[in-house]
C-alpha cells in the first residue's frame, strides 16, 4: 500500500500520538465523563488507520498486524466473559453482578467492575475495527496484484 | 427543537436519495455521510452526547475505510435494465410499506406522546442508579450493570462481524 505526500505524513506524526491518547481518556473515564468502551475503542482504532493510509505499508507487515490484532480482539472478548464469571464465584453468586466494592460516585476508582468492562470491552472495539480495516486493506493488495 | 430536528430530516432524507442517484460512486459515499453526521446533530439536540460520540467516530472511520480501500478498485456505476421481475419487486415492496404503515398508524393512536410510556421504567433506573452502581455516567452505569447481557450481546456481535469479514475475504483472495 502506497504512502501519502510529505505533508499528510507530518500532520499525522503531530497528531496520531493525541488521538491515541484521547482515545484512553474517554475510555479510562468512561464512567464519570459521556462515552466509554465503545467510543474510545473506535478512536484508537482510527488512529492505526491514520498511520497505515498515511505511511503505507508491506503486505507481510499487514497480515503480521492482522494476526496480532485478530488474537487481541479473541482475548479481551474472553477477559470480559472472565469479568463476568467471576460474579459467580463472590458475593451474591449471579453472572454479570458488580462484585468490588462500589465506592464513591465521582472519583476515578470507583464503580466497581464497571471500569473493567470499559478497558477491556475498548480493547475489543478498537482490534475488531483494525481487522475489518487490514482485512480489505490486504484483500485489495492481492487481488491487484 | 422539533422544528429544527424535521429540517435536519428533510436534509438527510435528500442526502439518501441523491446517493441513490448519484452517478459518481465517491459523490454517493460522500452523501451518505450527509446522513451520519445530520444523525450526531440530532443526537445533540436530542442530549445524548454518549451516542454523539460514537455516532461522529464510527462514521468518521467508515467514511475513510470507503473511500480509502473500497472505492480505489471499482469506482463505476453498474447499469441495471428494468424488466419485468424489478417491475414486480418494486410493487411488492410499496405493497409492504403502505400496509405497514397502516398498522403504525393504527397503533400509535393508542400510545401517549412521545417517551412518556417509557418513564416509568426509566424512573426506576435513574434514581437507584448512582447508588447501586457507583458509576456518575448514568448511561454506562445502565449499560454495563443493569443491561450487562445488552452489551456482550453487541460485543459477540461485532466479533461475529470480523469473523465474517475474515473468512470471506480470505476464501476469495487465494483464488
């Protein structure tokens, strides 16, 4: 896959890096602040899109990443069905209960499980939507080759 | 506010028939995207900034994957000639949507206004929610505690998705 000119490639070394972390953000408080998992997995996912379409990249590299990613995607989904399990296991013994302590409402470590779920369920998004991505990226690659 | 959500209807409904229309495969994905973003500003008039967030990044990345991967191959318009088959299914399908139609209306007459049937529930969550969970984002306290099976249904959704994806796209890339 072809790069971009010099000044898309310098726009995104300034601004991937922020976009990454702004991802985290919303997912790390997804439970004081609007959004979560959900929002903050698909803006990490956009900024690994911004990298490949403005840098390029090898066809062997792809599918490298697409490997990774695909196995990423499998352990967190698993992680969060862990999560949820493990209410069997404490307290009132029901799947899917918030068994850690709650806390108080307002401050970064609190609410429990919930914040878990976000991490996890983030991760998820985000390689779930990279593999969609490197998946046509690379089926395009090879059908024009 | 009503007033101007029907403004940004109109606006998207005319965005989804000129991308029928359009006889550039870019201008019609450009003016689907008329669509998604109308959509965030509904949201945020309808004060649902979680929805907004999602809305704007998931139509951002696909708005990019489009153009990007799947436009750069086949960027013509396929021709389809109408005969008598299309003529049918056409029928069929304004058949359904009069009759459907007519259904809806007779069923919303017995609702309340807009929302107000669904307080009671709503209720209910809003005011044990910060408690029980602990959480001060209401919407990801109901998300992930109260609708816990909610959520992993659409996280298995999206996975079943990727799989898909993947063995397709493999199948045809080694022929």
């Amino acid at each position: 896959m072809q790069g971009m000119s010099v000044i898309v490639k310098k726009v995104t070394q300034l601004i991937a890096g922020i976009i990454f972390l702004y991802g985290i953000y919303i997912i790390i408080h997804g439970h004081l602040t609007p959004g979560g998992g959900f929002a903050g997995g698909a803006l990490i996912a956009g900024s690994f899109i911004l990298l490949i379409l403005a840098f390029g990249s090898d066809i062997l590299k792809l599918k490298q990443e697409e490997t990774g990613s695909s196995i990423t995607e499998n352990i967190a989904i698993l992680m969060v069905l862990l999560i949820a399990v493990m209410g069997l296991l404490f307290g009132a013994k029901v799947f899917f209960i918030n068994y850690l302590p709650v806390g108080t409402a307002g401050k970064l470590i609190s609410a429990g499980v919930i914040p878990l779920y976000n991490i996890f369920i983030g991760i998820e998004v985000a390689a779930a939507i990279l593999t969609i991505f490197l998946a046509l990226v690379i089926f395009k690659e090879e059908s024009t080759k | 506010m009503e007033l101007a959500i029907s403004i940004i209807l109109i606006f998207m409904i005319t965005g989804a028939i000129f991308a029928i229309h359009a006889k550039d495969l870019l201008s019609a994905v450009i003016s689907c995207g008329i669509v998604g973003y109308g959509l965030v500003i509904c949201f945020l008039l309808l004060q649902a900034p979680d929805l907004a967030i999602v809305q704007i990044v998931v139509e951002t990345i696909t708005l990019v994957i489009m153009v990007a991967v799947v436009l750069s191959s086949t960027r013509e318009e396929i021709k389809v000639k109408y005969g008598s088959n299309e003529i049918i299914s056409t029928l069929t399908g304004v058949l359904v949507v009069v009759v459907l139609f007519y259904f809806f209306t007779l069923a919303t007459r017995h609702l309340d206004h807009l929302g107000s049937h669904a307080l009671r529930m709503a209720n209910a969550y809003v005011d044990g929610a910060a408690e029980k969970t602990g959480s001060a984002n209401l919407v990801t306290g109901v998300l992930f505690d109260f609708r816990g099976y909610d959520t992993l249904g659409e996280t298995v959704i999206l996975i079943t998705a990727v799989l898909g994806v993947i063995t397709i796209l493999r199948i045809k890339g080694k022929n």
